[in-house]
C-alpha cells in the first residue's frame, strides 16, 4: 500500500473532486487477483487484435497481469485486468471454433507454430477458469466533466498508474491529463476505457499510485507551468509526499522511455 500520495490531502489542496464510481468501467470493488506467475490464458494480440494466441503471466500488479505472448519477444509485454475480456481461459478459442494463432512478430519460421504450439502447451500451469471476473458493464452515458480527478495507466509506461485530471471532454470521449506532467502523456479515450479509475483505486488493489509529476505548479484553481523539465523545481504541494519518493521517478525527462528498473513493476 502506498503512503507517498494522499487523495483526501491533494483534492483538498487542489479543491477538486473525484470523478464518482459509476462513471467508469470499473467494478465498485477491484476484482481479485488470483492468478499466479507462469501460468498461462489466452489473451488477443494487442498488435493484431484478431488474434487470439497464448499468454504467459509474466507478472501480477493488483488488479492486473503481465503477458507476454508465448513465441514473442520481451520487448511487447503488456497489461490486463483479471476481469479484462481481451483474456480467457486455454480453451475458450477452441470451443468457439477458432485457431490459436501464432503472435506478431512470432520469433521462428511460421511452420514451426502447430509444433510450437504444442510444446508450449505441454505440461504447462493453465490459468483456471475461475480466476477470470466478468468484465463490468459499460457506463452510459458519459458523466465525466472536465476537471474531475482520477487514476489512470500512463500509456507511454503502463506498468504506471497515476492521478489525472478530465482535460476535455467530447461526446463519449475524454482527455486524460497527468498531473505534474506537461501533456506529453496525456491521450484521449472512450469514457469506458479500462485504462482509467477511480480515484483510490490502487489503494484498494495494492497498486503503487505514482505521486504526481513536479514539471507543473498546481496552483488552487489552475495549473500553470512553472519550470523546463530538464531544471526541475519541486511544486510547491510537498505535503502529499509523506514517505521517500521512489528515486527513478523524480525529476526525470518526460518521454524518455521507460526508467531502468521499472519494467520489473
Ligand atoms: N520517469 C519516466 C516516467 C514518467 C511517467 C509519467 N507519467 C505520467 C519518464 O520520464 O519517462
């Protein structure tokens, strides 16, 4: 459970609120997060979305799993909620009448996959069905209103969670801006997307919420630039940072990549 960040503290300094529960595409109560390192599922290529293919779960952070896409590289792993519908238990495909497929960029020669296919499967931990939570209903309509607080996965590293702010919003679309963060995170996505929630959701799931970025002063009611993000000065709101930051997060460059280090989260 992270201490370094406090909603209550930050909402009160920077007299925002959180955006409610039911705008979102989140079950209330984070689903649990069963499953276990090494076993493997199915899930659908994130780069070829027709494809289902064969997962193993590289790492569990709360609500979510590591994959990486069996015969792929280590360079494509990627981020799914247990009650995510991108993933399913070994079999689901079959039974639906597909084929597993082979993911892209399948590291050996494409008639290597039936065998290949094969010995991953053998022997292998199979994710049992009961670990994989129904993904929750879509939230209508759109009830998101600009300014509205809440935690979101930084698409650029989405081993990270961190508090945003509604930027924008247009129809069923929303604008996801990092606080601290000088925009070149920020993105646009549907109000369903699975890759926001609600503010204290990683207190919940254990998640470690990233403490704002320290390239922008929050001020009460605006949020105006303050300094270059290369000669960083600390925002003038200390006070959420109760514990040490976490060293590789601080004062970095935005868009460098990801920090050494991290990818293990
Ligand atoms: N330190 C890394 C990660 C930045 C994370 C920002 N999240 C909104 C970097 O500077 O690229």
């Amino acid at each position: 459970k992270s201490e370094q960040f406090n909603w209550d503290d930050y909402l009160k300094e920077t007299e925002s609120v959180a955006a409610p529960l039911h705008c979102f595409r989140q079950s209330r109560i984070p689903p649990k997060n069963d499953f276990k390192v090494g076993m493997k599922l199915e899930a659908h290529d994130p780069r070829n979305v027709t494809s289902v293919c064969i997962a193993t779960i590289i790492g569990i952070t709360g609500a979510r799993l590591r994959l990486r896409l069996d015969g792929s590289d280590n360079k494509n792993d990627f981020w799914r909620l247990v009650d995510s519908s991108d993933i399913q238990p070994i079999g689901t495909c079959e039974k639906k009448g597909g084929m597993l497929q082979p993911p892209l960029g399948f590291q050996m020669n494409a008639s290597s996959w039936p065998m290949f296919l094969l010995r991953t499967l053998n022997g292998a931990e199979i994710a049992p069905a009961a670990f994989f939570k129904k993904e929750p209903p879509k939230p209508v309509p759109n009830c998101f209103k600009v300014g509205m607080k809440l935690e979101a996965i930084d698409r650029k590293n989405p081993y990270l969670i961190c508090p945003a702010t509604i930027g924008d919003v247009k129809g069923d679309e929303v604008f996801v801006t990092f606080d601290g963060w000088r925009g070149a995170f920020d993105y646009w996505c549907r109000c369903d997307s699975r890759d926001i929630f609600p503010v204290g959701w990683c207190s919940l799931t254990g998640d470690a919420l990233q403490p704002p970025g320290n390239n922008v002063s929050i001020t009460k009611s605006s949020a105006k630039i303050q300094s270059s993000p290369s000669k960083v000065t600390r925002r003038s709101m200390q006070s959420p940072q109760k514990s040490a930051p976490v060293p590789a997060q601080r004062g970095r460059k935005p868009g460098r990549g990801k920090p050494p280090g991290q990818s293990a989260v």
